[in-house]
C-alpha cells in the first residue's frame, strides 16, 4: 500500500519533470521594464508558475482583466507570482498604469 503510493508520487514528479524539460524554463518570468511587461505575450504550460519582476523604479501592479489574480503594489525588485492550474489565456494590467498590459496563454 505503502510502497504504491511512493512509486505513484515517483511517477508523478517525472511526468512533471519530463513536462518542464520539454518546454522553455526559463520563459517562466516576465521582467517589468520602462512601463511595459517583457514578453508581453508568454505562453506556459499548465501548472506553471509566472513570476514577475518590477525593474522599474515605479511601483507597478499586476491585476488579471478577469480577477484570477492580483497583486499588492511591487516596488523595484519586488517579485509576483501566480501558478496557473487552468489552460487558457489570461490578459492582466497594471492597475497604476493602466495602458500596461500582458497577457498569459496556458495550455
Ligand atoms: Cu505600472
């Protein structure tokens, strides 16, 4: 019973490390630069996790268009993150200034 479970848990994290290995791990961040989100569109798996980085020296906000998320106010070199469970695309803005925008594409 025991021995099942593990063997299941083993399973389970090489499907999950097969499936990062096969994707770009490293276009899991956007950076926040001159009031725009870098890449502006990031397409992720399901699962992932996003985390942005505000490299301005003005606060910034990231707020999904559909309220799925929402962070406090990043200061410079605050960080956000988000871990999206469900496919689909998911557009966000900057609250403070609202003409930044992004978006998500899970899938
Ligand atoms: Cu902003």
């Amino acid at each position: 019973m025991r021995t099942t479970l593990c063997i299941g848990l083993f399973v389970a994290l090489c499907a999950g490390l097969a499936a990062s290995a096969l994707s770009t791990p490293a276009a899991m961040d956007v950076r926040i630069d001159n009031f725009s989100f870098t890449p502006a569109e990031l397409k992720v798996p399901v699962g992932a996790t996003v985390t942005w980085k505000n490299g301005d020296d003005i606060p910034h906000t990231i707020v999904s268009t559909d309220k799925v998320f929402k962070s406090k106010v990043l200061d410079s070199d605050d960080k956000y993150s988000f871990t999206f469970g469900t496919a689909g695309t998911y557009t966000y803005f900057c609250s403070i200034h609202p003409k930044m925008t992004g978006k998500v594409i899970v899938q």
